[in-house]
C-alpha cells in the first residue's frame, strides 16, 4: 500500500505539494481549518485530490506516514503537537520537493529585501540565458514546479517558517540579508529563537556550498562568532573592505570581487547607476550580484541587470505626483525596520501613512528618523494608540483615520509641493484588510482618485 501523506493548508504550497506528492505515488489528503479557494479547489479535483475544508479530521491526519504543513501554521498550534507527540515527521514544502529535484537552488532569507533580492537574483539569471524557476515565498510554488518543470536551477525566498520545516534539504547558495525582531509571536518571544531559525538555511552545507551573508549585521557576526558554519562564506559590507570574495562600498563605488585573479578583475559600479536607490538596495544588489557570479553569471550581464531591474509592486512603489506632491507606496513594509529602511531613503519632507495591526513593535527605533524626516503622521488603522503615543512629542500633526481613501485624502490635505506622502505601514494590514497588496491597490486607488 502506498505511503499516506496529509498535507496542512490548501494555498500555493499546499495545492503543489499535494500535486508532486501524488505525482511521486503517495496516498495524498489535503486538509484545510479554512475554506479553500477556487481556484485551489479546482486543481485538487482535477488532479483527483481527496480534500477537506472548513475542518481538521483527526483520525484522518494522524494515520499520516508525513506531514507538509503550511508556513502559516504555527507549530504550537495543537493538531501539530499531536502528529509530532506520535512522532509524525511535519516538514515544509521546500524540504519536500528538494528530495526530487537536481538542481542547482540559490536560496534567500532576512528580516528585509528578501523579495527584492529574490526577485533581483532570478532577473539576473534569466537575463543570462538560465533555465531558472522562481519559488519559496514568492512566485510559483517550488513543489509544483518540480512536478511540472524541468529547471536546472531555482532562485527560492525563504521565510523563517519554511525554514523551520527544513531538516535534510540544502541550499547550493544561502543568502542571509539582515536579522531584526519579526514574528517574535511564534517564536516565543524570544529574539534568539528566531536568530536560530533564519540561520537554518545554512543546514547541511559544507564547503562545496556557499554562504553569502551581509558582515555589517551584528546579529549574524555575532552567530557566526558562536557557532561554526561549514560553508564558503561569501561576505558583503557597505561600511568595510572585504578581502578575498566578496562585496563591499567605498564611497559612492561597489566593487565585487569573486574568485580574482589576473584574469578576473573586479566588476566596479558607481551607486547612482543602481536601478534600486537607497542604502538599503546597496545591500540587496550586492547579496544578488554575488549569488549570481557563484553560479557563473558573466559581469557584464550583472552589471546590465542591477541598471534595468525594476522593482515589485508595494515596495517603495512611486504611484503618482499630484500637484508637486509624491505618493508612494510602501505597503509591503509590515515592520519597525522595513519602515526604518523606507523612511531612510526618503530626501523630501515626508507625510508619513503608518499603522495598522501590531506584531509587539517597538517603535523608538524609529524616532530619530521621523524627528529628521516626517512633518505629519496619517494613521491608517482600527487602533493607533501605540503610535501615537511614541510620536505624539516628536510629531506636531497627527491624524487617526480607518481607510484608505480618509487617509489619502488627510495625507493631500496636509502636504505641500516637494513633500511625499508615504504609505510605509510598519505594522501588518488584516485589522482592515486582506492583507498588504489589498492594503497597496487601495491606497493607489484612492491617490488616483484625487
């Protein structure tokens, strides 16, 4: 008989785990607390899928040989302790569709950027000609492109929740952008809980696999000071000189240097030619540049690459200009230092758009630059008490609103020609919407609507 799997969760990692899983000859049963969407729904019936939804039927789930359990899932939540107090191995999807493919996986996480840099990275490799998929946390699930692809080589984003359900799986090239306080929630409140899971991506790696790494972060020089990684290290700095392979800034300049010799010289770029601004981005775009380079990507298509990306949606996303007055839109911004990174970057006065539901945010962080930059806070959310509180002595203008379009309409109000308003949350959106890209296409609706 067939092995049994039971797969948590029905989204895009779900569907496409349950898709190989039966592809591979698995007895699959997907189960799902909420209601499945549509098009989730159709894909199952087509592909012949036993389902549940609105429901977790135990006795159906706990005869399981291995479960794959959606990210969104917390590991304390119950029916989990149950399936691991019987030992039933719980995995994520990466770990499961890495046992059946190849190829090569470049491999990124952070706090911040890790979708730009993704993203940035798989741009790279396309525009060079690879055969590369997409997958982890942004564009297509990476099990069903195992299942229906034939890439030789995949660029994945990788939260600290998939990484949680990784054991064997091995990242080719391990990208690590930044480490701040985030989803402390599920970690129980534990900063270094979270250290130790965003680090995961380094399992299994020897020195045949690359660890590329931002060495200005303290958080992670200080892990890599305690605990021995096996891997190639690969740093890069915007505030020192790196010997060897690596990135780092001097002045306005970024040299990357891999592998040098007499005959590989150092691909060197000046900051404004960056498509990304901001020092931020100095970051990212060094983290994808040598990722690209480990897997053999030509400098001169880098250097191409980094000039023509453009960047995604609700990430300091410039909407429009109105009578001299900027709108940009930040929405995927959903913490303290995300918002850190987009209020850094801005050289106009700001009108800052902020709130919303908050993850334990601790807002001092924040206060020196709003001091600098912001001229006016627009709340958008059901609560704003926390937020007013932390800038009511910083910040002569505050004003609390409970949609979008009151929260355009106040920021329009209130600023002038050469200022920005900025729609950089710092909090998560589902206090009054679906979720951030909701939260996004109702802020631009409402600026086009001026």
């Amino acid at each position: 008989m067939s092995k049994r799997i039971v797969i948590l969760g029905s989204g895009e990692s779900g569907v496409g785990s349950a898709v190989l899983a039966k592809q591979k000859g698995f007895d699959v049963f997907v189960s799902d607390k909420s209601l499945i969407k549509e098009k989730y729904k159709k894909q199952l019936i087509e592909e012949n899928i036993l389902f549940e939804e609105g429901t977790h039927t135990e006795e159906k789930i706990l005869n399981a040989y291995e479960v794959i359990k959606s990210p969104g899932i917390p590991d304390k939540v119950e029916l989990v302790q149950k399936l691991k107090a019987k030992n039933i191995p719980v995995i994520s999807e990466i770990e499961f569709a890495g046992r059946y493919t190849s190829a090569k996986t470049i491999c990124i996480t952070g706090s911040n950027g890790k979708t730009t840099t993704t993203l940035l990275t798989y741009h790279i490799l396309k525009k060079a000609g690879y055969n590369v998929g997409l997958g982890g946390n942004v564009g297509k699930s990476f099990a069903m492109q195992v299942a229906r692809e034939n890439f030789d080589y995949y660029v994945l984003e990788l939260s600290s929740f998939q990484l949680d359900g990784m054991y064997n799986f091995t990242a080719d090239v391990a990208v690590l952008l930044n480490i701040t306080p985030d989803h402390l929630d599920r970690y129980d409140y534990k900063f270094e809980n979270y250290v130790a899971s965003k680090f995961r991506i380094t399992n299994n790696q020897s020195n045949r696999n690359y660890f590329v790494y931002c060495a200005d972060d303290e958080v992670i020089t200080t892990f890599m000071q305690q605990h021995k990684i096996d891997s190639t290290l690969v740093p890069f700095s915007i505030k020192k000189p790196i010997d060897g392979d690596g990135a780092y800034l001097t002045e306005n300049q970024i040299t990357l240097n891999y592998k040098p010799n007499q005959t590989n010289q150092p691909l060197i770029m000046t900051i404004e030619q960056l498509a990304l601004q901001g020092k931020h981005n100095v970051y990212n775009s060094m983290a994808a540049s040598l990722a690209a380079r480990i897997v053999d990507v030509r400098k001169e298509i880098i250097r191409e690459s980094l000039q023509d990306f453009q960047n995604i949606e609700h990430r300091l996303e410039f909407v429009a200009s109105i009578n001299g007055i900027e709108f940009i839109n930040d929405s995927k911004a959903t913490n303290v230092n995300s918002t850190w990174y987009a209020l850094e970057s801005m050289q106009k006065p700001v009108v800052w758009v902020c709130g919303g539901q908050d993850k334990g945010n601790d807002y001092n962080e924040l206060i020196d630059l709003v001091k600098a930059k912001v001229k006016a806070i627009i709340c958008l959310g059901k609560d704003n008490k926390k937020i007013v509180a932390a800038f009511k002595d910083v910040v002569e203008v505050i004003v609390e609103t409970d949609n979008a379009a009151d929260a355009v309409a106040a920021s329009y109000k209130i600023g002038k020609k050469g200022d920005v308003v900025l729609l950089s949350p710092a909090c998560a959106s589902f206090d009054l919407f679906q979720n951030y890209e909701d939260r996004g296409m109702q802020f631009k609706a409402a600026v086009r609507s001026l």
